[in-house]
C-alpha cells in the first residue's frame, strides 16, 4: 500500500480526496468537510530558461495537524526562503496555531512563483 494511502487511512481521510491527491492533474480546488480543509495548489518552477514546470501540494488542515503531500521531491516548504524576512520574525514572534502554520506553508508555495 503506497504511503499516501496509509497516512490517509490513519487520519479516516475520504478516498475522494486520495484520488485528488494521488493524481497531480487535478486543477487546484479547496473543499471543506465536517473534520478537515483540503487545499489543492500548483507550484510554478522554472526547469529551465525558457520552460516553467508545475508541481501539485495538497494539505489536508484537521484540527492541529497538518498534512502536505507534494508531487515531487523537491524541497519547497523552505524556512530559509529570501524575501520572506518580516514574516518569519512575526513567525518566530507568533505563537504558531495550527491555521498561522498552514497559512505560512501556503507563503512558502507562493515565495517559489518565478
């Protein structure tokens, strides 16, 4: 059983939205249920000078866990992002709550845009 589907099974996550998160050509989509949000973003890379590549990030906000699942392997939930220096003091400043985490998780995708 792949990961994605053990960690769903875990957390009772539907299987509608194992789908969306297992097939990264999903348009990006935001759905809300009883338990949790599920968010569904597309990350732009440049893989070259002339190509942009997409990358799909699910998180799934239950409570005070957060799930992400990313498309590939490359880091893009970076803390040490340039650009982002006065939202990381009022990070670090911040008592993080579960919703000020996700809502850094969804600047960090953001901060990657060419």
């Amino acid at each position: 059983m792949p990961l994605v589907h053990k960690i769903a099974e875990q957390f009772g996550i539907d299987r509608l939205i194992i789908q969306d998160i297992v097939d990264t050509n999903q348009r990006p989509k935001v759905e809300v249920y009883p338990e949790y949000l599920f968010v569904s973003v597309k990350s732009l890379l440049p893989s070259n000078q002339h190509n942009i590549d997409s990358e799909q990030i699910s998180f799934i906000l239950m409570g005070n866990v957060i799930l992400s699942f990313q498309e590939n392997r490359e880091i893009i939930l970076n803390t040490s992002e340039p650009g982002l220096e006065k939202e990381k003091e009022e990070f670090v400043k911040a008592e993080p709550t579960t919703c000020y985490i996700f809502y850094w998780m969804q600047l960090q995708v953001i901060a990657t845009l060419p």
